[in-house]
C-alpha cells in the first residue's frame, strides 16, 4: 500500500507531500490544478522514462519519493537478487532528475537503478492512464491482458521459440545459392590456411613483445640486475652484510633482554628476503641474451602477427578464434547435406516442442477467456449498461504467425444493448460506454488475479496492489457516474484505489478526499495538497456540483450526496 508520495520541483509543483489511506483515495480539484501531473510523478518511481522537461523552471533538479508498506515476500526477493537490503516492512523509492537530464535512483536509501524500478513496478501499482482505450491495445498488449488474467508464464514458450527461431536461422544459412556458397567457401579457405600457417600461441604476442622490449634494453637491463645483486648481496657494504651485523648486535641484546628476541627473528626474515631478491636479480641477469639475431626474429614474428591482428582481431586469442570459428564454417559446408539433414531434423523437433507449449497455454486462454467475459460483463452491467462481452480467442498454428507470445490472437467483443450484435470495442461510438467497459475490464482483471492461484486457493495477499484510475470517468455522469462511483468503492473494499475524477458523484464515495490546488505566490504558479473532511469536503463536492459558486442548495445536495455513499 502507498504510504506517502512526496514531488519537490516537478512542473508546477514546487513541494508537496500526500498521505495516503487504505481504500478509495479520491483526488479532485480545478483543471490544470495537477491532479494528473501527481500520477505521473508516481510513474516515474516505476521506471518511466524521464525528462528534464518536468524540473520547475529555475531549479536544479526534480525530487519525487514516496513509502509503501511492505509484507511481501516477492518485493524483497527482487530487492536480494539486485544486490539491495530490505527496510522492516517498508520500502523506500526516490527518484531525481537534473534539468541537465541525468536521472539518479535510491531505494530503501541505497543508489539503485531505473531497471530495478521497473522490476517492482508490477508488484507495487498499476496505473490506467488518462483516456486509455482498448483502442490503444496493440496485439500483443490485448494478450497481456488475457495472460495477467489467467497467470500464464511465457518464459517457457519464448525460450521455444528462440531454438526453433535460431535453427531456422541456420538451415536458411546454410541454403543460400550454390553461387553464393562457393564464393565463400574460397574466401573462408583462403583466411584459414594464412592463420594457421602462422601457428599462433595463445598470449604469443603479448610475449613476444616483452622479450622485444628485454632485448632492445639488453645491456641497460643487465647492468642494473647486477648492480642490484651488487648492492644486496656480493660487496663488502651490501645490504644482506649489514643485517647480519646489526643481526649479531641484537642477538647479543636478546642475551640480557627477552624483548630483543622476536626482534632478531624478523631480522632473519628480512635478510633471507633480500637473498632471495639478490638470487632473483642475479638469475635474470644470467638470462638475458643481447643476440641480435634473436632480436630480428622477435620483431620479423610481431610484423607477421600485427598483418593477422589488421585482418582478423585484435590479439592472438581473437585469431586463434576466428580461425576455429572458420573451421566450423568450412566443415558445415563440406559436409551441408549432412549437417541440413540434422537442423532439419532438430527445427521440426523444435517446433513440436513449441507448438506443444503454445497449445497448452493456448488452452489456458480460451479458459480464462470464458471466465474473465463472465466477470467483466457482471461488472460492466453493474456500471448502469445492459451489454453482452464476449472474448474471442484465435488460433493459428501457421508457422507465419508464431511468435514469443504464442499462436493466439484476442479481440474483445461487446453489444452495449440487447439484440444488436457483438462488435470489437474499439467500434464502440460512446466515450463513456468506452470508460466504463475499461473499469469493467481492468477490475475483472485485477480482482481474478486476487481470487485462485489455479488451486482454489485464495492469492490475495500475493498479488494486491495499489490501482491507479486517471480520470477513468471520462465522458460519463448521471447514474452512470454513480455506478462507477459505486463500483471504485467496491474495488477499494480490497485494493488501495488512487483515482482522479471531476465528478461528483464519485467522489462522493472517498475514503480519503484530497484537494489539488493552484494558486500564485511572489509571481509563480504553486500547487498544494490538503485533505478533505466534514464542511470542506461538503463545500468541495458542492463546487463540482454547480461550478465556483456555492449556493446553499448545491451545499445540501452534496451533504445528502456523502451520507448516502459513505
């Protein structure tokens, strides 16, 4: 449940925090007031993509955080699985964004990503945006809202589809024109055999160049790993003679003083470090070899790895890859006849598997098809209309129109009154038939989710979450506002409910009224925030009543109006 949203600097708004309640919470106020600009500031602490157009003009940058209330299991193993700490039955989200266009993330006060964001949207709220239609559904969004129905998982599916979608890939590959192939088959010979007539070793080059580099220093080189061994070990002074003197002064030391007796022992340490060193120095000495034929070999052998690396990568490692990969290449076309058979063979098995996997889920839609028409046309009739709801699930199983998703396509039918035929929604004339149908749809959906888990068991601690309508009511009023009123109500018996609406009929039902409001101080717009009660919300519903002027009239029928619907 939203606890708290907090928006500093964000369009008009220049600071305002807004408690919110369980149940229906009702935003109301003048048009332009800010009503909707708060839902999208909410959007944003889903993972909506920002822009450094809604920072106030004049300010650095726009804050937006809010608290949700937080017992389940699901929110903090996403927050585990990206690295995140969960906070004791709340989580934290806040968001920033610089007039310059950089967007920073907390959550729970740790820096996070917008990705994240993303991953708890579906499990924290679920926004119906300003005058969304079904319209507006492409395909592939119609099935979603199906699948959210009916709990299908296409993780399973779209992995079908991939292998099947890959081997075709390959066997297409494989049966380009004879032409074509033959062209290839030279060029791909001619790369293999200047690779591996090189012989390349892994790491060779970066070899190669480090004894270049011993060998163009040779002497430098051996003059200094001498004068080392020198100075450590072999002259008079050296550093290993005069540890072992100032060793036998602290031995005698230790004779009379325990204390001095851990201090000769780390001086044996030392001392038999610095030989080691001095041996290390002498060794390396022993081994370099100023030839200088040695010296042209190394650099003839770097000029003949530079010519592959300007062809087929940047290091050995890359060509030594791109020869195998070459390889593969070559043997596929030798052997093409063998290898089609056996992708031919692999892809039908593929599209078995996937078509297996498309059938069942194809099964699970046209059931909860019949369930989720039931349900939506109760809730539609609910909302003051006498329609009959239909949902059309189509199969193909043409392998033209396979994809992620399945085999299905979804239309969404209705008849607004008895005897006309059933016709996709989007032909619907009515914009208010329209608005109400989508309350129907997005409640039937949201409430199926909240009744089985497929088992019979109630799921409905695991999949509440905070339902966001944005003017939901639009193109509607009378009785049928009344019923959509009456129906958010309902809704908010087990959802949080955030709605903004200009009727008064519905937010006659509130469990929470919140008044947005613009007014202008020291020259600049500014939106506020204050909670409803009592007189306030009575004069406010009056206002929706009968415009900017109250009248006792308009005052008493809002009163009467908030009786009735608490």
């Amino acid at each position: 449940m939203l606890i708290e949203l907090r928006v500093e600097n964000y369009a008009v708004i220049d600071h305002v925090a807004v408690e919110f309640g369980a149940g229906l919470n009702l935003l109301t106020g003048e048009t332009g007031a800010g009503k909707s600009i708060l839902i999208d500031a909410l959007a944003l602490l889903m993972g909506e993509k920002a822009s450094a157009d809604v920072v106030r003009r004049g300010a650095e940058k726009a804050t937006i955080s809010c608290v949700f209330h937080n017992d389940r299991k699901s929110i903090d193993k996403i927050l585990d699985e990206n690295g995140l700490e969960s906070a004791a039955e709340q989580l934290i989200l806040k968001r920033e964004i610089a007039a310059a266009g950089k967007s920073r993330v907390w959550i729970n006060n740790q820096p996070a990503t917008v990705a994240v964001l993303k991953q708890l949207a579906p499990e924290l709220v679920a926004i119906h945006a300003q005058n969304e239609t079904v319209l507006a559904f492409d395909p592939p969004a119609r099935l979603h809202l199906l699948d959210s129905f009916a709990g299908v998982h296409l993780e399973a599916l779209s992995a079908a589809y991939e292998c099947w979608r890959d081997l075709r890939a390959r066997i297409a590959e494989l049966e380009h024109s004879e032409q074509d192939r033959l062209r290839l088959v030279d060029l791909w010979s001619f790369q293999k055999k200047e690779i591996d007539s090189a012989r390349l070793q892994p790491q060779e080059d970066q070899r190669l160049e480090t004894e270049r580099r011993v060998l163009m220093n040779s002497e430098k080189l051996y003059s200094a790993a001498m004068s080392a061994h020198d100075l450590l070990y072999e002259s008079a002074g050296s550093a290993v003679s005069t540890l072992r003197a100032a060793g036998r002064h602290l031995e005698e030391l230790a004779r009379f003083d325990p204390q001095f007796a851990e201090s000769s022992k780390r001086l044996d340490s030392a001392r038999a470090e610095i030989e080691d060193i001095s041996a290390m120095a002498r060794d390396y000495a022993d081994c370099i070899d100023a030839s200088p034929e040695r010296l042209a070999e190394v650099e003839e052998r770097l000029a003949v790895i530079d010519r592959l690396k300007r062809k087929y990568g940047s290091s050995a490692e890359e060509i030594i890859a791109f020869g195998e990969d070459l390889a593969q290449k070559l043997n596929e076309v030798e052997n093409r006849d063998e290898i089609l058979r056996k992708l031919r063979s692999e892809a039908a098995n593929a599209a078995q598997q996937y078509l297996s996997e498309a059938r069942a889920i194809s099964r699970a839609r046209a059931a909860a098809a019949r369930k989720l028409e039931k349900l939506a046309e109760s809730e539609i009739n609910e909302l003051a209309m006498k329609a009959g709801f239909h949902v059309q699930v189509d199969s193909s199983e043409d392998e033209a129109g396979w994809s992620p998703a399945g085999i299905d396509s979804v239309v969404y039918l209705i008849a607004t009154n008895p005897g006309e035929p059933l016709s996709p929604i989007e032909d619907i004339a009515s914009g208010g038939e329209l608005s109400r149908v989508m309350l129907a749809l997005k409640t039937s959906v949201e409430c199926g989710k909240s009744t089985s888990n497929g088992n019979g068991k109630s799921r409905r601690s695991s999949s509440q979450r905070t339902l966001v309508f944005d003017e939901i009511d639009t193109g509607i009023g009378g009785r049928a506002a009344e019923s959509v009123g009456r129906k958010l109500k309902s809704l908010g018996a087990h959802h949080q409910v955030l709605c903004v609406t200009h009727l008064p009929q519905i937010a006659s039902f509130a469990d929470h009224h919140l008044l947005i409001e613009k007014c202008e101080s020291q020259g600049r717009t500014r939106t506020s925030i204050r909670a409803l009660e009592g007189k306030d919300r009575a004069e406010e519903v009056a206002r929706m009543l009968s415009g900017a002027k109250l009248t006792e009239t308009s005052v008493k029928h809002a009163e009467q109006m908030l009786r009735t619907n608490a």
